[in-house]
C-alpha cells in the first residue's frame, strides 16, 4: 500500500502529509527546513507540525531557543 494512502487512513489531511513527509526525508530539522521541502508558508507548516505532534508523528524538543522537529517512523 502507498504510504500516502496508509496516511490518510490514519486521520491526516493532505497537508500534513505533506509536511510529515517532508519531515522525514530531512529527519531532525527546524521549522523552516521542513517547510521549504513540504513547500508551504512556515506558518501554515507550524500548524500542521504542531497538528502532527497531537497525533504524536512527531516530536517538538526545544534547542537554543527554537524547536527541532524529529519523525516517528511511520
């Protein structure tokens, strides 16, 4: 099965696919890198990240006063 379409079975919308795999493919990154590889605003990619650690996909840990963002294997 596609990963996409296992995604989506679990509740996330197309946009946070996008960005949850976008996550994946850069591993432990900032706000910033997992927006430009999702290719979305950095404001619409925060929301969808801190959608993402609700359904724990990913974690958010707090770095030198910024958050890194780390992918749950799917």
């Amino acid at each position: 099965m596609e990963i996409t379409k296992l995604l989506a079975e679990l509740d996330l919308n197309k946009n946070e696919v996008r960005v949850y795999l976008a996550s994946l493919e850069v591993g432990e990154a900032g706000l910033t890198r997992v927006a430009n590889r999702a290719g979305l605003a950095p404001m619409t990619t925060k929301y969808l990240l801190q959608k993402l650690h609700e359904k724990e996909c990913v974690t958010a840990v707090k770095k030198n006063q910024r958050y890194l963002y780390i992918p749950h294997p799917p």
